[in-house]
C-alpha cells in the first residue's frame, strides 16, 4: 500500500504560516491600526492551525512517517503557541463550565495583573457584577449552538473598569475537549455599536499611566501615619467614636465601602458601616447596617479564622450575605472586590474590618491588605489598652468610692458633712480615707491619708482604713485601735509606704458629748465654738507602718451643743496660693468666718475659701468631714 502523503493545504505550511503571523503582529503595532480585522484574520488563522493540528494527530502512524510527522505536530504546536502568547489582542481560552483555562500575555495586561493570573478564575468573576447574569447566558448559548456571540459588558481591572465588546466563539479539537476562545476588544466611542472601527482597548486616559512606585508607597505611609496621629489624638474619646473615624478615614482613601463588626458577648453583630459620598450612599448605609453579619459569610469565616481573606473578583454574591429585603448585600453596593481583615492584637480579636470596593476603583491588591491590616493591627491595640485602662480606672474609681464613701453613718445627736477634691492636676487615685463606725457603747470616726499617690497607695490606705474599722469594733479606745492597726500595716511590709490617720470615738454623757481622740502622725482636728472661736487641737504620734513600738497621742475632751470638731487632711493644710503661702496659716480664720453653720455649709464654704485661695490649681487631694453637736438623743 503506498504512503499517503500529508494532507496540507497549500500555502498553509509553516513557514507560511509564521510568515502571516508576523505580518499581523507588525501591522497590529502600526499607528492608528483597526484591530477589528486583525481579530478576525487572528482568528481565522487559530482555526487554520487547529485544523491541521487536529487532522495531523487523526491520520494513522506509519513506520516511513512516524518522526516526520512528529516534528510537524511539535511545530504546528510551538507556532499556535506563539501566535496565542504574541498576538497583541487579548484572548482567554475557557472550559465549557466558564472557568479560565489560558490567558495570554495581551489579556493580563489588560486586567493589570501578572501573566498567568486568570487562569483558574471563573471568567464572569472579571465582569462587573451587573453584567455576569447576561454574560453566563451568553457563555451557554455560545457551547451549547456552536456559534459566535458577542457582548457589551465592562472589564474589572487593576485601574478600574472599562468598556469592551466579548467576542465568544467555541473551539473544538478532534479528539479533544471543547473550549470557549473568549476575545476582547474596544467598545467604540460613540456608543453605536458599529463594531467595525473599534478603537484599540486600553484603560481611560486618566488611569492610562500607573502612578509611580514612589508616589503610591508615599500615599501608603501618609494613610498609615494620619491613622496612626487619629489614634493618638482619640486616645480620651469613645471607642465607638475612634471606630468610625478609622472608617470614614479608610473609605476616602481607599474609595470603598467600609463595615466594621464587633464582637458582642461572642456574637458578630453589625457596628458601623460608611461609604463613598453618593447620591444614594445614605439609604445604602442604613440598609447595610440593619443586618448583623450572618453565619458562613466573609467577616464571620474572618472572625473564626482570624486570618484575613481577600476576594480579588467577588463571584459569589453572597459572600456578605443578605440584606433587608432579601438581596445580596455584595449586589446591592454594586462592589466586585471584597477585603475582609480581623481586628485583632496578639492576644484578642475585638472584630472585623471588611472593606467592598466598587469596581470603577480597581480591585483590591497585596499591598492593600498589608496597610488595611496594619491599620486594623494599631486600631486593635488602642481598642486592648483603652479597655485596660478604663477597667483599671473602674476598679480604682470603685476602691477610691470605698475610701471615701459619699453617704456616711448617721450618729445620734450629731450632724455630718464630708467632701472630698481630687488635685487638679493629673488622675492618680488619691490615698484619703475617712470613715463613721460604730463601737462599744458610741460612734467611731477615723480619717487619714497615705504617704503617695496612685493604685498601689490606694490599696495600703484600704488595708488600714478597713483595720481601724474592724479594731474599733471590739474596742472604744482610740490608741488600742490605732495600735492595732500599726501591727497590721508592718505584717503587711508595704515597704514605704505610711498612713498618717486620726480616729475619735464618741459617747453621749448627760447633755454633752464625750470625746476621745487619737493620732496617728496626722494633723489635728479644729474645734470651733459657736461664738467663732477656733483652736487646733493637738495631733502628733507617729504614723502607721515604720515603727513597731509606735505609741499614739490621745486626750479627751468635752462637747457642748453648737460644737464643730473640723478633720481634714493635709491636702487642705498644704494648698498653696500663687505666692507660695500655705492655706494653714489660714485655716483658723476661715473655719471662724463659718461658725454657726450647718456642716454641709461649712464644706461648702471651705472648699470656696481653698480655691479661691490657691488660684484653682490644688496639687494634692485633700478631705474635709466636719461634725457639728446637737441635742442629745432623747432631750
């Protein structure tokens, strides 16, 4: 039987071939080129090569033929990848269930992206989102008639979207699959649809040219810095208040929707959520934020993973769920790339981050999320150190309140005042106590102050405010309490730390009020006479906590009606006025102008006096408790 000789058309060798190929690529390259004809002639060409390629591989094999026929299947190969790579229009090869198989070089530059980057995708994921139901449709029909189709529809690319014309033609290979060859091309300016004269394809002219490396990194670190100093500046503010501040902050500069959830008692529930100023962005808004965030959805994978996720070309338009009436929330922003980033420290994940950018934007990149995470990252531990702070704060504030009680005991026959001034500059807690008790057959009454300020001060002046109550239980005698006490505060070795403290305990006998007090290093009380006379009384002693052997002072003393017994500490005594004076040299005279008032008045008058006295500026917190005698109980 003789060799039947290769079935080739003439002039369809490859020399031939190459030849053609290379005068299309240079005519393509001519300025003012219609790549319209191009397109058709590139194409009429692939289907040449497919042709032969296939009709080569269906003839038998031969033992006279077998290497020739082989090298000419390698090279019809090499030169229909050659022509896919080098052809200028941009092609995508795609299976029959739409998903990108090939792209060549002309179509990823066309997304912006680096070659081999659709492969894999499906292609509707490159489309706006508006435009993928027709564009599924258009797919169908194109494998499913075996005719060409065409499309109007706007590409999704690194610079945003542009308009374009989708040539479909389906491509089968004897004895292979069946593919989608996919071409695009320019949309023509006057919108007519005359598809014959369409210009080249390229992006809008305002996002022809990428800004410069320099430029884009400048941007970047001016966003992270101004996030940074927002942070910084609303350190004191709400943690809701910084929150939508980094979102406002992020969606001006990135162009995108932004929606932060939060973590509430272990549920995701929607917090804020702000977009691009648009006509119709208020009623979007409050669309978006009337819907917690649903389980299975893109920030509810975020949070329990705690790994950011990026859908460069969102396809599934559920990825943020629904909205109030039931339509995709991705749908309803009209958005194609979608960025979803914890918020989250090293220890912590307080919530989520996910930012929907509308695709006249651009999709999302990595450098994108390396800033939006960084952002997230400082916005997550302002969030830890706030919640630190203000628990630290409520627990100080608590044991301050605890300190100084604002409703005190009531002792028969004896009215009460107190008040209490933190300094005016700076927070620390005060180490000020004062307290009203009963004891053995009367009242105890104690007030002190600790050496320092801050926490830790707070906590020895709690030790000993609560040992001098506990002792003064059991006992009447305001030196045995005091003693107690001591022993209680060396045991406790709070190293240097001292409290000065002052404790009375008081008993009606007949008509007057019996009196013992007892110090402990703390200043003494001023008795005032009804007729405004006023006398410091001795304090002295040592205070609690140094010496073991520490003995305090005592005397007694005898209280008729319209007595005041003044305490305070020696945050009132060491106020100092502009010219450096101390109010104590003013503290008789004062407390005379008040004689014959109510307590609640003489506070109120004291604190007046010392304000006015040091210009308003108080450097140490200072107490005030004040106890006038009435009738005895009973008269």
């Amino acid at each position: 039987m003789p060799d039947v000789p290769d079935r080739q058309p003439p002039g369809d060798g490859v020399a031939a071939l190459r030849a053609r190929h290379e005068a299309l690529q240079q005519t393509a390259m001519m300025p003012g080129a219609d790549l319209r004809p191009l397109l058709d002639a590139t194409l009429a060409e692939l289907d040449g090569a497919i042709d032969t390629l296939g009709t080569v591989q269906a003839q038998p094999a031969t033992a006279g033929k077998d290497e020739r026929a082989a090298g000419s299947v390698h090279a019809e190969r090499r030169l229909l990848h050659a022509v896919f790579q080098e052809v200028p229009t941009p092609l995508f090869v795609l299976g029959q269930d739409g998903t990108v198989r090939r792209a060549n070089p002309a179509a990823s530059a066309l997304l912006g992206a680096a070659r081999g980057y659709p492969t894999g995708k499906p292609f509707s994921a490159l489309v706006e989102p508006a435009g993928r139901p027709a564009l599924r449709s258009l797919l169908a029909a194109a494998a499913r008639t075996e005719g060409g189709r065409q499309l109007d529809c706007q590409l999704l690319t690194g610079k945003g979207r542009i308009s374009c014309v989708l040539d479909v033609r389906p491509v089968s290979i004897r004895g292979g699959d069946d593919w989608l060859l996919v071409a695009a091309r320019g949309r023509p300016a006057d919108g007519a649809g005359n598809t014959t004269a369409s210009p080249a394809l390229r992006l809008p002219a305002e996002q022809a040219t990428p800004d410069p490396v320099v430029t884009v990194m400048t941007r970047r670190l001016d966003l992270a810095t101004t996030a940074s100093r927002l942070l910084l500046e609303n350190v004191t503010l709400s943690e809701s208040v910084t929150l939508q501040r980094c979102a406002r902050l992020l969606s001006e500069a990135l162009g995108a929707w932004v929606i932060v959830d939060m973590d509430r008692g272990g549920l995701l529930r929607r917090h804020f959520v702000t977009g691009p100023d648009k006509h119709d962005s208020g009623s979007l808004t409050q669309a978006v934020a009337a819907v917690n965030p649903e389980p299975g959805s893109l920030p509810a994978q975020v949070r329990e993973s705690g790994s950011t996720l990026l859908v460069t070309h969102a396809e599934d338009n559920d990825i943020l769920g629904p909205g109030p009436d039931g339509v995709p929330l991705l749908a309803l922003l009209g958005t194609g790339s979608v960025l979803s980033v914890p918020l989250a420290d090293s220890e912590q994940t307080h919530g989520v981050l996910t930012l929907a950018r509308d695709p006249a934007r651009g999709y999302f990149s990595l450098a994108d999320v390396g800033l939006v995470e960084e952002i997230a990252e400082q916005l997550a531990l302002a969030m830890s150190v706030r919640r630190m702070l203000r628990s630290r704060t409520e627990t100080a504030e608590a044991l301050q309140a605890s300190l100084i009680p604002p409703v005190l005991r009531a002792v028969p026959g004896v009215e009460i005042a107190s008040a209490h001034m933190a300094p005016t500059r700076g927070r620390a807690v005060g180490g000020d106590f004062y307290d009203v008790h009963p004891t053995p057959a009367g009242w105890g009454v104690a007030i002190g102050d600790v050496c320092g300020k801050g926490e830790d001060a707070a906590s020895v002046t709690a030790v000993a405010r609560h040992a001098i109550r506990v002792l003064a239980h059991w006992s009447a005698d305001p030196a045995e309490v005091l003693r107690g006490a001591n022993e209680i505060m060396l045991a406790e070795e709070f190293g240097s730390r001292f409290v000065t403290a002052s404790t009375t305990h008081l008993a009606w006998s007949g008509s007057s009020l019996h009196a013992v007090l007892g110090s402990a290093g703390h200043p003494g009380p001023v008795l005032v006479r009804p007729d405004g006379r006023a006398q410091v009384l001795a304090g002295g002693g040592l205070p609690l906590g140094i010496f073991p052997d520490a003995e305090p002072v005592t005397h007694e003393l005898e209280l008729a009606t319209g007595d005041i017994l003044f305490f305070c500490t020696d945050g009132l005594t060491d106020a100092r006025s502009p010219e450096q004076a101390y109010f104590e040299g003013s503290l008789t005279d004062s407390l005379s102008t008040l004689a014959g008032k109510p307590p609640a008045d003489i506070v109120s008058g004291m604190r007046r006096l010392v304000l006015d006295f040091c210009a308003g500026v108080l450097l140490d917190d200072l107490t005030m408790l004040v106890l006038r005698v009435g009738q005895p109980p009973g008269a």
